[in-house]
C-alpha cells in the first residue's frame, strides 16, 4: 500500500503553528477527520494520545510519526504537518518537531499501520527528502514529493528481487548439475 494512496491535499497542512505536542495531535488529528475516514473524532484523538503516552513517536531528526487503530476508523488514512518553526513533541533527541506524519487504521487483523509506519520511516531516513517535504510549497508538491520517491523505493526494491531471483535460479542451476554429477556412477 502506497502512502500516496492514503493521502489527499484536504490532510496536508504545510504551516503549522503550535507550541507542543498536544496541540500538534489535535491539529493532525483534524486534518485526518478530513481524509474521512474518521468516524468519531474525540475517539481517534483519545486513541493516538493514549499512544503517545506510552513512548514518543517523536522519532528523532525533527519528525513525529504518531499513530492510531482503532474501531472510530473506517480506512487506513495519512495526514501531514510541517511545522516550519518546530515545536517541542518530547522526541526521542530533545529536537523540535518540523514534520509529522499521523497514521490512522482500521482494527483489523492486519497491521496496515505498521506497512505505512515502516515504509514511511524508511523514506525519512533520506535527508534530502525530509528537507524537500519541509520546502514544498504546495500540497500537490508535498504529494509529489512522496510518489516520487515511492517510486524509487518501490523501483529499486524491484531491482533487488530480479538480482535475488537471477542469484536464486543459478545456485538451482550448480545444485542441480552437482546432484546429476553425484548420481553417476
């Protein structure tokens, strides 16, 4: 499942102001209510901060990547804040958050957070595209911003099971040519 597939314009805020992380979760958890998937909103909010109150998802390098699953959602849905000033989210390195990233989920027995959680954390490894997700002037930008690298990752994860393959049929090849030659007498 791609993020851009669990994201629209409506959830994207691009100049957040707030003065921490409860006001950041509250504003995020708005914009989520606008993806509509949200079926009671105050339940959601209840859900991500009883979350959050077990350990930060402020994950370091000025990202926060809260999240919730539960009954209240209706889809798996993402919501996005850049916070250009930062704002304290008791991350992980004491930094202030600038990018967040709010993922809610249907309670299903699958973990669709945890593919979105995962695939998105893999993306903000890369610090050239936090910093392009920061400057992005438009919504559609930040989207774009997003497929594109998706693609790359989606493109190069690609790569890697053709070479695996490639690797895998030639082992299968010397295995099956040492087992005709252990067979002869």
């Amino acid at each position: 499942m791609k993020i851009t597939d669990l994201i629209s314009t409506a959830s994207i805020d691009l100049n957040v102001k707030a003065k921490n992380k409860e006001e950041l979760i509250e504003k995020a958890v708005k914009l989520m209510t606008k993806n509509g998937n949200i079926k009671d909103e105050q339940k959601y909010l209840e859900l991500v901060t009883q979350r959050e109150k077990q350990s930060s998802t402020g994950i370091g390098e000025e990202i926060a990547i809260p999240h919730g699953k539960g009954e209240c959602i209706t889809a798996p849905g993402v919501s996005a804040m850049v916070i250009p000033e930062g704002a304290d989210f008791e991350s992980l390195d004491g930094k202030p958050v600038k990018l967040l990233f709010l993922i809610a989920a249907p309670d299903t027995k699958e973990n669709i957070h945890l593919e979105v959680l995962s695939r998105l954390s893999t993306l903000l490894m890369d610090e050239n595209f936090r910093k392009k997700l920061i400057n992005a002037k438009t919504k559609e930008e930040f989207i774009e911003i997003i497929n594109e690298a998706e693609k790359e990752k989606i493109e190069d994860e690609e790569e890697v099971k053709k070479v695996l393959r490639e690797e895998m049929q030639e082992i299968l090849e010397v295995t099956d040519k040492e087992m005709h030659l252990n067979t002869k007498p």
